[in-house]
C-alpha cells in the first residue's frame, strides 16, 4: 500500500489520535488462486484486507494491529454499539479473492455451534460475496438441489458425491450473495470477489474434488454432516446500482451490512454516527477520504478502516469517478 497515505492532524481520531486507518494486506497463497491480486508462484488467492490482525499501514499509528487497538481503545476504534456488542473485538474480517480453479465445496458453523465445536469464545461464520470480476460461465455451489432431504445430503457428504446434490448457481458482476452459516457452498473458476464476514476461520470442507488431503487442507465430513441444513439461501442480488454517484445497499443481514459507493468530485459525506467502524475498500479507480484534516487515498483494491468515533466524513474520486465497497456493523 505504498501509495496509500493517512496524514494526522491535532484533534484527530477521537482519542485514536488518528480517525482514517489505512490496512496493509495479507496475502495467501491458495491452490486454487490466480495472479490477478498479485503474480506469484504459488498462485494468491486470497488477500485479507482488514481484520483482528490487519496492520495500520501509515499514520501515527502505523504498525499496530486493530485487535491491539481495539483492546486498548475500544469505542474509539469499534465504535459505541459495536463495542456493546462484542466488547473489545474486531468482529469483522474483509477478503478479495481470486479463483482459477474450483474451491472446496465446504461449510460453517452458527455461532452456537462454533462455540460448541471449536471454543467456547469462537464466531460462527456467516459470509457474503459481491462479484467484481466474472467470466460468461462463472458459476458457484450454493445450497442444496430442492427436495433434498436431510439423509440424502449426510449420505452424499459421507461418500464423497456432495457436488452432485448441491445446487448451481451461474453469477454475474456487480451481484451479491449472502451465505448464512450452515449453508452448503463453492466458488468456481474465473471470479474475483469481495468477501465479508464473521471474523472467523472455522470451515468444514466437505468435498474437494479429488485433490490430496494434506495438514492444512483436511477434509471434515462429520463435522460438515452435522452443521450443513436443506435450507434455502436464497439467490444472488440483481446487479447492485448506486446511480452515478450516491450509495446503495448490497448486503443486510445481523452480523454485517454491505454498501456500494460510487463516487465523482463532489465529496459524499458519510457517517459512522460514532456507533460502527467502516471499512472502505476501493474497487474501482482512485478515492479519498476526508476526516477533519485527515486524508487517506485509496487505489484499487486498497482498504481502510474509518474509526466509529469518526462521526462524519467524506469520500470523492481523486479522477473521474470512483466506487467503494463500505462494510459495517448494524446498529
């Protein structure tokens, strides 16, 4: 994120001592990965963009991560409602990712069940993805074929034919996609999306298409057999569309909301209302964002966290025109 950039002024951050956060990404490398969010060989699939562990690029505060942050400054940084919420944890975990090849066909666990399952102080996971880049054939698993029954899909978890009840679902840019915990899904090859999440990395793979099983790539069938449902999750958004400039809502759901920005020169204010953290990840051209005398700028597929005790803000295009995915927490 070099050219990312926060300068901090006197008065700033709300007791942050810096209101704009710029985020260093983390990439992962991932069989099934591509080399559009970095060349690399081993290919990248993924690159996490702003989570518990997420470091502050540039600033005063540059090289703390946000769980120290938000353990040591809790509303400043979470903001009110999210604090009362979940105390001093960073709730939330942001992604892009870029699939060349099919990933696993998995599924995660209810807060309930993760706490039962894992650790008594673990998230659940439930996730959405708004496609940013698709091929004429793009295509994910999601859900179960209609009339499934609860025995047909343990059977086929347990011998290895999962693919073969799960449902397709052909996807297009600009779409978006809830996944609620429990709910049996897949990327396919040729798309590059936004994920966001419960900060959690709990999955249960139930298929992975013949590839070898290793420490870190395991299959968990009863694990997968216990938590997937018959449920319906519902079908991908028509193409989100926010007008030539103005906001409109991709994603809602208890744990996470999910907005599309787009934005010109004119400065589009926006608000934290001092309760939510924003997490502002560019997607297409060039913006800035504007706290008091803070500007950070964001590039393409650069991410920063906007403090809850921000309160009002504004973002514009440094050219052009520009959009921005924004996620936060209801409130």
């Amino acid at each position: 994120m070099e050219k990312a950039r926060a300068e901090e002024v006197s008065g700033s951050g709300q007791g942050l001592g810096q209101s704009l956060l710029p985020l260093e990404p983390q990439f992962r490398e991932r069989v099934w990965g591509g080399q559009r969010l970095r060349a690399s060989d081993p290919p990248i699939g993924e690159a996490w963009i702003a989570f518990g562990d997420s470091v502050v690029a540039t600033g005063p505060l540059a090289g703390r991560s946000l769980a120290g942050l938000a353990a040591e400054h809790g509303p400043a940084l979470l903001g009110s409602s999210v604090h009362g919420r979940y105390g001093r944890r960073f709730p939330l975990l942001a992604k892009l990712l870029d699939c060349a090849d099919w990933l696993s066909v998995q599924v995660h666990p209810t807060d309930e069940q993760a706490r039962r399952m894992v650790g008594p102080e673990e998230f659940g996971k439930t996730e959405a993805w708004f496609f940013l880049q698709t091929t004429p054939d793009a295509r994910i698993l999601l859900g179960v074929r209609p009339g499934t029954t609860a025995v047909e899909l343990a059977t086929a978890i347990r011998e290895g034919r999962v693919a073969e009840v799960a449902a397709t679902v052909p996807v297009h840019g600009g779409e978006a996609v809830l996944i609620p915990a429990g709910t049996l899904h897949a990327l396919g090859p040729g798309l590059l999306l936004y994920e966001i999440q419960q900060e959690s990395d709990t999955t249960y793979r139930a298929y992975d298409w013949g590839r070898p099983q290793s420490t870190g790539r395991k299959l968990h069938i009863e694990e997968s057999v216990e938590v997937t449902t018959t449920d319906g999750p519902g079908e991908p958004t028509s193409p989100v569309v926010a007008g030539a400039t103005g906001t409109a809502d991709a994603i809602d759901c208890p744990y996470f909301d999910l907005d599309l920005a787009r934005i010109g020169a004119t400065p589009l204010p926006l608000d934290t209302g001092g309760r939510s953290f924003h997490i502002l990840t560019a997607i297409e051209g060039v913006a800035e964002i504007e706290a008091g005398a803070e500007v950070a700028r964001l590039e393409r597929f650069e991410t920063a966290l906007v403090a809850g005790a921000t309160g009002t803000y504004r973002v514009r295009a440094a050219t052009g025109s520009a959009t921005l995915l924004k996620a936060s927490v209801p409130v």
